[in-house]
C-alpha cells in the first residue's frame, strides 16, 4: 500500500471530553546527532481552534490522533490522547521563529509512543527531490474530508488538484503557494505532494523515469469570498437590511516545506526538555482491532 497511508492521521481537538474541532497530521521524523526526533505536523488553528495573529484564547485541551501498528494490516491502531499543555499550562506545540505567522505547528513525539512498531514517517529527504513544478502541476492531498475515511482500516482520503499559482513564489510574501482543488473542512494539516509514476522532468530539464514523490508543505483552509446581499432598504440613513453570503473559491494554501524546515532545526531536544519535562507530556494509550 502507499506509504503516505501510514503517514498520516485524524487530529481531534477535545476540551475535556467533547471533541471540538477534527484536522489532519502527518508524522515527520529528523536525525540529529544524539537520535532521531518524531513530529506531529499539522495547522497550528486545528491545535488551538484560531489563527497565529489571533487573539483568542487556546479552544481545547488535549488532541486524540492514531498509529498504525502493521501496515500488513492496518485495522491494527494505536489510539493516543495527548495533552497540550503541561502541568503548569505551558503549551507543547511548536512554531517557526523565522515565520511566526505562518499556520504550521508541530508536537514533538516522544519515542514510547512508537514502542514495539515500525513508525511510519516521512523525512526531510522527500524535500526538495528536484522535480519540476508549475502552475496547472497536478498534486495529491492526503487527509479527512469533514472526518469520512475508510473506518475499518484507519487510512485517509486522496484527493487530487492543481497548483494554482507560482510555487516557487511565496505567494502575496508569505511562505505559501496556492491549490485549485475541491477542499472541505477537516483537511487542515493534510500533507501535499507532487506525485509521479512515469516519466517526469527535473529543474534541470532532465528527463526521469519510474515513481518519485515530494513533499510539497502543510494545506491550509481555503480562500472565502464574502459579499453582502442587500435585502431591503427601510428609509434614508437607516442601516441595509442584508446577509453576508460566502463562497469558496476552491483555493487552498501550501505552506512550504521551509515552514517546517525552520521548526526542525530550530528545535533543541535538549532545551525544550528543560522547559517541558517528558513526564509532562503524559498521554494514554489505547488500542483498537
């Protein structure tokens, strides 16, 4: 089966014991001199219900998401239920120094989660594979559309678009490109790729052979147009009588993989264990079959 199955997961937002809000995540692994470090990558709106310049406050408390423990049989599960602050309210999450706006968070993974199974992750050696990509370039994005996905097996939903402006660009100067694609809500953190299984060009105008798939970023929510529909006009200088109409434009964000490369290099295992000691980031453990 296709690795990046396995690679990612449902995110549930809980406050306390009722679910909030569902996105999607995907396992990300980095080596470092001492081990290697695991990460749960996804929206930092689907960790704390808002925006990164937003000033409300965290809407949950704890996240729920899955492992697979066999991908010869993938009804084998490992359900986790993490907290997402530490006993004295410091948040866990993680976010870019060089681009704190930008709507990528990641958790750091402490390696008991895995205990006993293979982790099913990607690596930054997906980055960055060369392939030539433009506007029209055909992309997978792997996730939960409003939370439907194949139940008895625990593995997500491909749905397929367009780059939909210069992705070599940090569109409008954010470190973001666009996707013309059919998006829905609980696909927030989904994993981008560019995917082929054939013949294929290189920046240097190579032409390749057989699969290759790079990680493009993290998708984001779609792009709203609101409009103001007059109803009724009372009298002279009395407030219009309307509704607000939105309408997707079928346009997402792709935060670059430079989000997240500014993450993982700005994390310090070692500090970060000085502020948020590992027995603070309890999570429990269940299993399904």
């Amino acid at each position: 089966m296709e690795h990046s199955s396995f690679t990612t997961t449902p995110i549930y937002l809980f406050k306390e014991n009722k679910i909030i809000s569902q996105g999607t995540g995907v396992f990300l692994a980095q080596n470092n001199e001492k081990e290697t470090l695991a990460f749960l990558f996804t929206n930092y709106h689907v960790l704390t219900g808002h925006s990164p310049d937003s000033p409300n406050i965290y809407e949950g408390d704890k996240i729920q998401f899955i492992i697979h423990e066999d991908t010869n049989n993938p009804r084998l599960i490992r359900i986790i239920t993490m907290p997402l602050f530490t006993k004295s309210n410091i948040p866990i999450w993680l976010k870019s120094n060089k681009y704190p706006n930008a709507d990528v968070s990641a958790i750091w993974l402490p390696a008991i989660i895995f205990h006993d199974i293979i982790a099913n992750v990607i690596t930054t050696k997906s980055f960055d594979k060369n392939m030539i990509k433009r506007p029209t370039s055909k992309i997978t994005i792997v996730g939960y559309p409003y939370n439907f996905f194949d139940t008895t097996n625990y593995l997500p939903i491909y749905k397929t678009g367009n780059i939909a402006s210069e992705p070599d660009i940090d569109f409008s100067g954010n470190p973001y490109f666009l996707v013309d694609a059919s998006i829905f809500p609980g696909m927030s953190g989904s994993p981008v790729f560019l995917i082929s299984d054939g013949a294929w060009l290189d920046k240097d105008g190579n032409m390749k052979g057989g699969y290759e798939r790079e990680f493009l970023g993290i998708f984001s929510s779609g792009q709203i147009h609101k409009e103001f529909l007059l109803l009724q006009k009372v009298m002279n200088n009395q407030p219009l009588i309307g509704i607000e109409q939105t309408t997707s434009l079928e346009l997402g964000f792709v935060w670059k993989t430079k989000v997240i490369k500014d993450i993982i290099e700005g994390f310090n295992i070692d500090d970060y264990r000085q502020i948020i000691k590992p027995s603070d980031i309890y999570y429990q453990e269940t299993k399904s079959y």
